[in-house]
C-alpha cells in the first residue's frame, strides 16, 4: 500500500496547480488515481505522483512505485498507458502496438539518458501527446523535430539547423555501413515529407489529425533509434 505523507500530499497538489488542500494524516494513492475522469487526467495524476515521490521522499519510493505500476499496466494493456523509467525521470506516454513501443519508443527513451536535452524534448511530445490536448498539438510536433534536430547535432557534432544537415548525414550513414537504399529512404523521408509535413502544421497552423500525430511519433522514435544504434556501435 502507497500512502502519501501531509507534506508529499501538498506537494502533489502544489503540481496540480491546487493551493487550498484538506490535511489528512495520510492519503492512499489509489484514491487519488480514483478521482481521475479521463485517461489523459489519469495520466497527469500518474506524473504528478512520481514527481512528489522524486522531491519529497525516498528515492526508493520512486523505485518501489514505478515497479508496482509497470507490473499492473503490463496485465491492463487495454488502458492505454505505458511507463518507462530513464535515470531518475519517470515518462507516461500512450501505447500504442506492443512490438513499436518496446523497440521504437522504449528503446530510445533509453538511449537517449546519455542526450539529457534531446531526452526531455522527446518526452515532451509524448507527455502532450498522452494530455490529448488538441490546441497543444503544435508545440508536440514541433518538440519531435526538434529532438531529431538536437541529436542529430550530436552525432554529426556540428551545430546546424535540421534542413542543413542532408549532406553531413549522408556522409555519416555511408561512414557507418548502412546501406545506399537505406541511406536514401532515410534521407528521403526526413528532409522530404518529414520537413514539409513540418512546415504545413507547425510553421503554417495546419489541422492535426490523431492517426497522423501517432504515426509522427513513431516515425520520429524510428529517425532517431538508427541513429543511436549506430552511433553506440
């Protein structure tokens, strides 16, 4: 059983954005989660939790915590959650198909602990993502770019914008073995269709489309988990 002590409760709430909290000796977390209304308010609830655990209280706390909820969300696939630990921070984003979470999503969140800057943009689109707030939809896609961009500065180790990097990148790809075809559809679909895509709905207010976000992600975990493959060898 989790309780959360009067201090870690006003901390929770503080991070709600509540200021006016009822004292009680100690709260059950399980409550708290009761009161969520919606998946994405679920989600937030889940955040906020972690968070407290992470400046008020036992770093094993975290730990002890984090383990229980992955077990649960592991036999209630049909929630719609997934949890993943990198370092300290605890990231909540949406499943999605098992197979993409593990090896798209998963695996790079856990690459990406050695780029903290390109970590926290990436998890920020899919903290937004998981709000399903549609007005927020911009500045989800936008971070995804901008998490390709950061760490495509790091591996390349130059500081140029994303449209610049067509030809140091190719260069690289080829240095690291991979395949022309591959090299090219990679290229291809970064500086074409990924970049115009860009360019439609961030820089220009397009509409979004859930199905075309969802796929964005993925496509940008992929982008990115090549290149950290090869990059780490």
């Amino acid at each position: 059983m989790f309780l959360f002590s009067d201090t870690q409760l006003d901390t929770f709430h503080f991070l709600m954005g509540r200021s006016v909290v009822p004292k009680r000796r100690h709260t059950k977390l399980s409550k708290i989660l009761d009161t969520a209304k919606t998946l994405p308010d679920y989600a937030t609830k889940l955040q906020a939790i972690f968070e407290t655990c992470k400046r008020v209280g036992h770093p094993d706390d975290t730990d002890r915590l984090y383990k229980v909820i992955e077990i649960c969300l592991s036999y209630t696939p049909q929630v719609g959650i997934a949890i993943k630990k990198v370092d300290s921070e605890v990231i909540i984003y949406p499943s999605g198909a098992e197979l993409l979470d593990s090896n798209v999503v998963n695996s790079t969140l856990s690459w990406l602990s050695d780029y903290p800057d390109v970590l926290k943009s990436f998890s920020t689109a899919l903290e937004l993502y998981m709000e399903g707030d549609e007005s927020r939809q911009r500045n989800l896609l936008d971070n995804l770019r901008l998490s390709i961009e950061q760490l495509l500065k790091e591996v390349l180790g130059n500081n140029k914008s994303l449209e610049n990097q067509q030809r140091e990148l190719g260069i690289w790809l080829k240095a690291k073995g991979v395949h022309q075809q591959v090299t090219n559809l990679y290229s291809q679909l970064l500086f074409g269709p990924f970049r115009i895509y860009q360019n439609e709905t961030v820089k220009h207010a397009g509409e979004y489309r859930e199905q075309d976000v969802e796929f964005m992600i993925y496509l940008s975990g992929t982008f990115m988990r090549l290149l950290l493959q090869l990059q780490r060898g």
